[in-house]
C-alpha cells in the first residue's frame, strides 16, 4: 500500500492516521523535555495530545498528497535539562520515533485482535472498509515514521541522537553537516531510485519487525 498518493477514497483513513501519528510524537518529545526539567513546550502548550497545537495545516495537506510533510517542531531549552545536557537533547530527540513504533505495535496488536474475535461483523460494508484501512495506515505510517525519523539526517531525530551521543570534537563537522542536511533529505525523497533504497527497504524491515511484535503480544489475548 502506497502511503504517499492522491486518492480522495483513503484520504480520511490516512489524515486520521497522520494526525495520531504526528500529534503523539510531538507530544512525547515535550513529555520528555517537561521530565528533565525543560517547560518551554509546556508553557507554549504543546504538552497536550490535542492535535491542533502540534498540526502545521501545510504540511499535512503535503504529506497527504505528496512523499514528505511535518508536524510543528517542539521547542525546547536543554539548558533547562537536568544532568546531561547532551544525553537529554538524545532522550528527547528518541521518544517521538519510539512512541510511534508503540502506535504501529498497538495498532496492529488490536487488528489482529478485532479479526480474530470477529469484532466488524455485522458491521456495513463501509464502516468494515474505514475501520480496517484507519488500521492498517495506523500501523504503516507509524512505522514509516519511526524508519523515517530515525535516518542520521538533519533537522531529522536520528541526526540529533547521532551528533548528541559522539564526542564534544565532532560537534564542529556536525554543525557544518546541518546546512546541507535539508538538501541532502530532499534529493533522497524525489528521486525515485534513491529512494526506493534509503526508505523503502528499511520500511519493509521495520513492518516486520511489527507484525512479529504484534504477533507475539497478540496470542497472549487469544
């Protein structure tokens, strides 16, 4: 299934998975900077799974329709951050790609779950199509998220934990690295070969990973 496509019949499906997916991300990232001391996010009122603070409008219609899109960052301070600084930037910079992983499992936990206790029958033909396919893009676009965040690129979360977890001496190439990061990301999404490799392999990776998580947790309720 093509997450990144026009097709006004899924579009529903996909703009609740998105939203879910997007605002629970930025949502952990402002959790966790409020944890180590750090309240910017929480006095501009991201600490909330209200979508709405987290959504950029722009964004979402482009990812809707298009192969890339974004949520509001999350502003933090981490010189607010108890202990060390660095390793709080990677904690924070860590929790949105790992509360998405928790989605996809969760999501695919519970289809699994809703077939197997035969939970749509009965169901109108319609109300089966939205519930199953709300599902199945919960499970695939949290998994892309997390695949896709974690990819050693600026301004993407993977960068952050790379640079933050080196050593203080690297922080020179780092920074001259991050000008040229947005570029570098938007030749990898549009072309074609390029991407098929640095997204489409590891996201197949990553959905197995999923569906064997998903399995394991899933007979324990059978």
């Amino acid at each position: 299934m093509d997450l990144f496509h026009f097709d006004w019949k899924t579009v529903p499906f996909r703009l609740i998975a998105f939203v879910i997916a997007f605002s629970l991300h930025e949502w952990a990232h402002a959790f966790v900077a409020w944890r180590l001391g750090d309240n910017t996010a929480k006095d501009e009122g991201r600490l909330t799974l209200n979508p709405i603070p987290h959504i950029d409008p722009f964004g979402l219609i482009l990812i809707l329709f298009g192969p890339f899109g974004w949520a509001k960052p999350v502003p933090i301070n981490p010189l607010h951050f108890r202990g060390n600084k660095r390793l709080g930037i990677v904690y924070v910079s860590a929790a949105g790609p790992l509360i998405n992983l928790i989605l996809s499992i969760i999501a695919y936990v519970l289809f699994i779950l809703m077939s197997y206790y035969g939970l749509l029958t009965g169901m109108g033909e319609k109300a089966v199509f939205a519930i199953e396919h709300t599902m199945s893009y919960l499970v695939q676009i949290n998994a892309a998220l997390f695949m896709f965040n974690l990819l050693p690129i600026p301004p993407l979360d993977g960068y952050k934990i790379l640079r933050f977890l080196s050593p203080r001496r690297w922080d020179k190439v780092f920074y001259n690295f991050e000008i040229y990061g947005p570029w570098i990301l938007l030749l990898l999404i549009f072309i074609p070969g390029i991407r098929a490799v640095i997204f489409q392999m590891p996201f197949m990776m990553v959905l197995s990973w999923v569906e064997g998580i998903s399995q394991s947790i899933a007979i324990l309720f059978i």
